[in-house]
C-alpha cells in the first residue's frame, strides 16, 4: 500500500476502514478513515497512528516512503484509541519519543505506562528537519487533551478532529469526491461529536483567523485542499446555533396513534410555510435524526407510554439528545398512553435539561386520535409554525 501525497515532503499514511458502521454512538454507513501524516526531511515527522488492527497498513503505506525506523519524532494530537492505539508499536520499531499537550502526556501515560512522552506547550514552537511546527491547544474539541499541529512552512493545519468525517473513499481531498456526500457526513460528524463544545469551535475558529491555512488535514475523511472557505463558514454558523425555518418530528409508534399525531402536527407546521422533516425512530438511527436537528429550529417529540414510561427508542433519543445539547432551539412534546401516562411529561423534562426552551405543554390523548384529536394535533403543529417564523422575524 502506497503513501498519499499531500504537498511537497508531506505524505497520508493512514487507513481506510471500509467496514465500520457504529462510531461509538453513531451509525456510519460510508465507513471511516484513520487519517496519519508522514513528514519527511533532515528529520521524519509521524503524526498521529491508526486504530490498532490498521496498524500494518499504516507501517506498509510510511515504508513506501522511508524506513519506517528512520522516523525521529511522533506527534499526539489526540489520545483517543481511533488515533493512539498503534503508538506502543511505532515506538518500539523507531524509539522516537511521543509529543503530546499536557494532559495529552497525561492521558497517553494512563492508556499506555511504558509510553515515552514529552509535553508541548499551547503556542510552542520546534523546528525539525526544516519545517517549523506550531502547537495550538484546543482543549474540549472534543477532549481535554486535544491539540492542532500547524506547519507553517507549508501552511497545513493538521486539525484532529475537527473538519473531520466518518467517510471511506479511495479519494483523499474534498474536491475528488461527490460534494452533497461530503457535506452530510461533515454535518452528521458534527452534530454527534463536536455539537456539544460549540464555544470551543468558535474560540478555535478565532485562533485560526490567525494563521494562514492553506490545506486542512483532517483525522477522519478526505483532507481540505479547496474553498476551505465553506467548510469553516459552516463550523462557524453550526457552532452559533443558526439555524433554519425547519421542524424535526420524531417519534415512534405501538399502534400507530403517535404516527398519526405525528402526521397531523407536520402538516400543522407545513401549513405556516415551515419546511418539516418527520422521522420514525424504528427506522431512523439516532445520529441521523441529530444530523436534522443540527440546522432545525424545532425538535418535536412523540412517545407512546410503556409501561408508564417512555418508549424505548424514543428514551434512546432523547438521553442521547440530551448529551449533544443542541441549544438555540425549542421543542414540544406528544404522544398517547392507554390506561395510564407519564410518558410525554418525561420526555418534556428531559429535554427541557438539555438546554432546549419548551414553550408548550405536552399535548396526549388516550388510546386513539379521532377529528378532535387529530383537529388539535394540527393546532399544534400551527403554533409550532408560527413560533418559528416569529424567530426568524425577531432576528430581523
């Protein structure tokens, strides 16, 4: 397997993972990449591994380059497995020490004690083998531990995470690849992993209005070589919380009397000219519906009752919402129970905890929705509707 150019002395040896399809949480149906670079000169830089059964990969791709033992320095951006696993035995086949931040060097010592490390310092600067490489903390984007790695002779920010995609291909850069595919997997990447530290992004973007940033080399998916533009002004707007005159309904059904207050409520919103997207849970994964909400401007949630509890896909949904904290948005709540509820009051609350504003009070009926219900459901979905567009016209 062959090592990837990147720009002059700078290669992609990383891995492709056909195969996965669950990223801690999250479906991932066009799989995922392991990005790691190789920089080549007086000295040879790695930065970042591969997932450890990759490990071989990697090593095949470097070795078209260099000796793999002739590399000098590692660099850790980022502690997590995905990236570090295969670090204890590039280490042992080179003897080149790890540098990492400082709880990078902290977490890396807690995964792997026999690891030799070396912390590097927000702002630090080294030169090796005629390249100078900043580090630039980015703490929370999106663990404590995360970091960039810029060089500046070459102007390619090395990202981790952030920019990132769960996205196979045998194409490496965003302009060889189809771009509405692209784009979903960047959106689905954010809402499920980087939406709960938007303060951080908009610090990050601000740190990087700084350098000049000519290539973005990503940790997962294709790397940033064209109108970087587009791809910072949408982690700019995904972590302002802007959002569209949109409506997310998502639910699931025993009976079908939540589908069809589902129905109702969406042809409610539709009617004000509010774009809805409806979505079963028995048939939606729950990142897919996160990656709808990341540009709605309201979640609306049904549940039957169970056992005077929540559904359990729907408590599924909305625990993992919860986490994920998409603020900036409000929801409401429906659903039907039979001989008891408790159910919709749940979901309520627990939304509510996530940081969504809840203006409505769940609406449920008993056992099945006939005109009247159904009459109300729309009423509903009205009001709905109408809020939504009241936001975009106080936002002038």
């Amino acid at each position: 397997m062959d090592a990837i150019r990147v720009t002059d002395g700078i290669y992609w040896v990383g891995a492709i993972d056909w195969n996965i399809r669950s990223f801690h949480g999250y479906t991932t149906p066009r799989g995922s990449t392991y990005n790691a670079f190789l920089i080549t000169g007086e000295k040879n830089i790695l930065i970042d591994t591969v997932k450890r059964p990759f490990y071989e990969e990697m090593l095949s791709r470097i070795s078209s380059i260099i000796d793999p033992a002739k590399i000098d320095i590692i660099i850790s951006n980022h502690t997590e497995m995905d990236h570090s696993s295969s670090l204890p035995m590039i280490q042992e086949l080179t003897g080149a020490t790890v540098l990492a931040s400082r709880l990078g060097v902290e977490g890396l010592r807690l995964h792997y004690p026999e690891l030799r490390t070396e912390m590097v310092a927000d702002g630090q600067e080294i030169r090796a083998g005629g390249k100078t490489l900043k580090f630039i903390d980015t703490p929370m984007l999106h663990w404590p531990d995360s970091m960039f790695t810029y060089v500046e002779e070459d102007k390619v920010l090395f990202s981790m995470d952030a920019f990132g995609q769960h996205y196979a291909t045998s194409k490496r850069f965003n302009d060889e690849v189809d771009q509405d595919e692209l784009f979903q997997e960047a959106a689905k990447y954010y809402a499920n992993i980087i939406l709960p530290f938007n303060a951080r992004v908009r610090q990050t973007i601000e740190k990087a209005k700084e350098i000049d940033i000519q290539i973005l080399a990503t940790s997962h998916g294709v790397i940033w070589r064209k109108d970087l533009g587009k791809i910072l002004q949408l982690y700019s707007e995904w972590a302002a919380s802007r959002t569209e005159e949109k409506a997310v309904v998502v639910y699931d059904t025993m009976w079908n009397s939540t589908r069809i207050m589902a129905e109702e409520i969406a042809e409610g919103i539709t009617s004000r000219g509010v774009e809805v997207v409806v979505l079963k849970l028995t048939d939606n994964d729950r990142s897919e519906v996160m990656k709808e909400v990341l540009d709605a401007r309201a979640v609306i949630v049904g549940t039957p009752t169970l056992n005077n509890n929540m559904y359990p896909s729907v408590a599924d949904m909305v625990y993992y919402m919860r986490g994920l904290r998409p603020t900036g948005r409000f929801g409401a709540v429906f659903g039907s129970y039979g001989w008891a509820g408790g159910a919709a009051k749940a979901v309520h609350e627990l939304m509510q905890s996530g940081g969504l504003e809840m203006p409505f009070e769940p609406y449920q009926i008993r056992y099945v929705p006939h005109e009247e219900e159904r009459r109300k459901c729309r009423e509903m979905g009205q009001r709905i509707g109408d809020r939504i567009k009241e936001m975009s016209a106080a936002k002038g």
